[in-house]
C-alpha cells in the first residue's frame, strides 16, 4: 500500500484484554486504524489488517510474485481479453450468509462508482459486473486490461458483504464489517487497539491456528520495541534500522528482515510558490546526498532509490535517471529560476525515529544550497489532512506495492488521479495519457517501455525526489512462527502460530 502514512495515537496501555487468553497475537504498530471500509483508504495501517478480515478473488501467494486462487475457484478470459468468468468457491461471511457473485459484483462496482473510493481510476475498466447464478461472477471490460487480474488482488477490492453493506450502513460497516477473512473485527478501540478473533466461517478457518489477533498503537519506537523485549508485546513492525543489530543479539527475540516493495521519497508541493517551477524542483533534488542518508539513518539496510517503481517489481527502470549530489548546481538552477531566500515548510511526523533523522539531514543538505527548511513535527493525526489539504511544502512519505502490477502505483501517484497524484498535485497530460495507454497495452514488450517513459518523463519532471528501497524490519519473540510478510505487506496471520 499502498500510502505509509500515520494517524491517531495514543499511549500505549497494556491492561487486561483479550490478549490475556490463550492463542492470541498481539502486534504493536505505531499507530491506529483509520476505516475498515476497503475503498476509502490508501494506508498500509489500514491494509495490512485489511488483508487477514477481508479475503479477495484472486490473492497474491506467500512470495509476492504470483497470483493464486482467493474467493475465485477458478477463472476463464475470452480471446479478446474482454470477458472474464470468474466460479465462486462455497464460502461464507462471519455472520453465516454464503458469499456469492452478487456480493463480489456489489464490490467492484463500489469501488468503481462510490464516491468516496481513492481507486476508482484503476476499476473504471470494468463496463459490467453481473452475476449469472449464485457461483457465476462475469466481468466485461470496455477494452483489454494488463494489470486487471492483479487488481482484483488489492486490498481495496476486497469481498463485502452486500446484504451487511446495505442494511448496516457504511459508517457502521467501516467500524464494524461483515467479515470475509480468517478474522472478524471484535472490537476496535479507537487510538489504542484493533482486536480481532478467528472467524469460524472462514473458508480456511482450519488454517487458522490463532484465536486472535490485537493490533496494538505504539506510536514511539523505542516504547514498541521494549515492550516486545520484555514479553508485553508477541510482535513488532516498523522496527528502526538503529535497533536491528540490538535485537538480533536478544536470544528471546527473532529479527526479520523481508523483502518488500518500499519506498521512501520526499513529497513536493507543485503548487506552492517557487515548487511549482521545474528548475527549482531540480534544485531540491541535486541538493540533497541521497547515499549519506542511506547509510546514516539506515544502517545499511537501506539502498538509494532511483525510480518510484521499486528495484525488483515489474518494468522497473535500472538505469533511470539519478542526479548526483551537487549543491552547486542546485545554486546555479535556483538563480536561474529567479529564486533566491528560498524557504519551505517540512511536515515531518514526530515520533517516527527515521522520519525526524531524515528532516533533520534533509535541512542541513539543502542549507548548503541556500534553501532554509522550518521543520514542523506535527502529531501523526494530523499530518495525512495537512497533505490532502495542501498544507505543506516537503514531506517524507513511504510507499509499498499492493498489487503486483506497476499500474496501481503509477496511476496514483503520477497518473491524475483522485488524490492529486499522491498529494504532489503533480501535472503532465502526457504522463498521464501514457499511464492510461500502459494500462490497456497487451504486449509485453510495448508496455515495458511505456513505463521506462514513464519513469523517465516524471524523474525528468522531479514529480517528487526518490530516496531509497529498504526491508520490511518487524520482530517477534521466539515462541512466535510464521509470523511473516510478503513483499507487497501483507501478514499470512492465518499461518501464524503461537506456542
């Protein structure tokens, strides 16, 4: 996901809970949920639990690289790529009810035509959604589609239940679902913890080995990894580069390093001022020492970045173009932009060890440009309206790939769409058509060099400034298996076991 963005939180209180029972995960994070209503997030917060409620047609396997069987059975696509037949497999919703193709068409084209939905541009393909039987889901597309199947895949697309959607309402579905997953939402108490327990009616419910799960706020690092150190937590994510090497060293603990689809990047708003001039966008970028950061604030474990389609994922640019570091340079294109006192506002989120190392790194660089940066460490609550709202100049965010396809990323943060290309409000009607030519492109070697253009034609833009790829970093004790994440994020909860 998707958008690594930070939300409500609160201290952290480890009282009596349904931890306390036998088989139950308890995971601290920094911070909280924001929905459970699939289509109106982008935060990895929201679909890394997502992933273990919801269940979806056609999933990622463990490895992150395939696409196997969900709620489909089985598929079949018609010569000309249009119609796509999906059998349903007998499952059923946490309340009992079968899900059918009704409900999966109810889904899809929810997320297509609600309002609220941040990924209707990449669903709008889809011409009609109908269940033929109760077992028999056709999709007809307005034109041939790529990256469909793997959107069928993402979290946002996942299976709700329509007769739970229509009679609950979306503001109680959103806090209290219909669950189609291994487990339901039991309780969620808002900035302190998500608390989920097996759902018996899950297809897979003998896969199911937990009885339940509690996604815990811990919203410093330091706080989140003592208390897994000392046994109040079973689990950890986000764990900080500077903690690794400690960790490994604790015989109760195992550190784990996956391979992911992360990215941080800094966000530019091209509608503030002078960041609206290519030139001074340029600047930021030859001004800044993308490798020192690498190896100061990540240990190692942490590479520069050279295009927001990460090393590994498909159609990834190797050779994309990377400005070296030069302050000078960045002098000589402010002056030729007219530019000079150049100040900017940083929304940097407090708490966040990483983030405020990087802020504070990222002001010293750019003053040897002669660019002022005013730090604002805000609370994480605040920051995601700030950046919808446009009340920002720079901001570190992170990314992660939710489906396997490059087009979910590139249509949301260069391709227009509903959040003004991930809060940048970044334009380029050419970007754009060829984000929407890719998508539709069947060949595989045309559509692997739409997106180096891609790729070449926003680096050249400084649609915002790559930093670096690094691991998924979580840590668990050691009574704990499988605790594991795919690259694109997603938690196999359902092969997690606690002895």
């Amino acid at each position: 996901m998707k958008i690594g963005m930070v939300t409500v939180l609160t201290s952290l209180s480890l009282g009596a809970s349904l931890a306390e029972a036998a088989g139950v995960l308890t995971i601290g994070r920094r911070e909280d949920s924001t929905t459970f209503d699939p289509i109106k997030t982008a935060q990895n917060i929201d679909f890394w639990v997502f992933s273990n409620v919801y269940d979806v047609l056609v999933r990622v396997d463990r490895t992150g690289t395939k696409l196997e069987p969900g709620l489909a059975e089985s598929w079949t696509v018609s010569d000309d790529g249009l119609i796509y037949t999906f059998t349903m497999r007998d499952a059923k919703f946490s309340d009992g009810s079968a899900i059918t193709a009704d409900d999966a068409a109810f889904s899809l084209l929810r997320i297509r035509d609600n309002e609220g939905s941040l990924w209707s541009d990449s669903y709008k393909v889809i011409e009609t959604a109908e269940a033929s039987d109760p077992k028999t889901l056709v999709i007809k597309l307005s034109g041939p589609s790529a990256p469909f199947l793997s959107t069928l895949a993402m979290p946002g697309a996942s299976i709700i239940s329509k007769a739970g959607m229509e009679s609950l309402g979306e503001d109680t579905y959103a806090e209290a679902p219909v669950a189609s997953g291994a487990f339901t939402v039991k309780e969620w108490r808002r900035g302190d913890r998500v608390i989920l327990e097996k759902n018996p009616n899950f297809w897979e419910a003998d896969r199911v080995s937990l009885d339940g799960v509690e996604w815990i706020s811990v919203p410093d690092d330091n706080t989140r990894m003592l208390n897994v150190q000392a046994g109040q937590l079973d689990a950890a994510i986000f764990v900080p580069f500077s903690r690794v090497e400690e960790l490994k060293k604790d015989e109760n603990l195992t550190v784990h390093l996956d391979t992911s689809t992360r990215e941080d990047h800094l966000l530019i708003n091209h509608e503030h001022g002078d960041l609206a001039k290519k030139e001074v966008r340029e600047a930021l970028d030859y001004a800044i020492d993308k490798k020192a950061i690498v190896d100061t604030v990540t240990f190692g474990f942490g590479e520069v970045a050279n295009s927001f389609i990460p090393k590994g994922a498909l159609y990834h640019y190797a050779d994309n173009l990377q400005r070296p570091y030069d302050p000078e340079k960045a002098k000589e294109l402010l002056a030729a932009a007219g530019v000079s006192g150049l100040t900017l506002d940083y929304l940097v989120n407090a708490g966040n060890e990483v983030d405020e190392q990087i802020a504070v790194l990222l002001q010293q660089q750019l003053q040897k440009a002669d660019i002022t940066v005013n730090l604002q460490k805000m609370d994480p609550s605040q920051t995601w309206d700030m950046l919808v709202a446009g009340e920002y100049d720079l901001s570190v965010m992170y990314w992660t790939n939710d489906i396997l396809d490059p087009d979910q990323k590139t249509t949301f943060v260069v391709g227009h769409d509903a959040n003004m290309n991930y809060m940048t409000r970044y334009k380029n009607d050419a970007v754009k058509d060829l984000v929407a030519a890719a998508r539709l492109e069947m060949d595989p070697a045309k559509r692997e060099q739409m997106y180096v253009d891609i790729q070449k034609m926003s680096k050249d833009d400084v649609h915002w400034i790559d930093l670096y790829y690094s691991p998924f970093i979580n840590v668990s004790r050691k009574n704990i298996e499988n605790f594991y994440q795919n690259p694109l994020g997603r938690f196999f909860l359902e092969d997690t076991v606690e002895n």
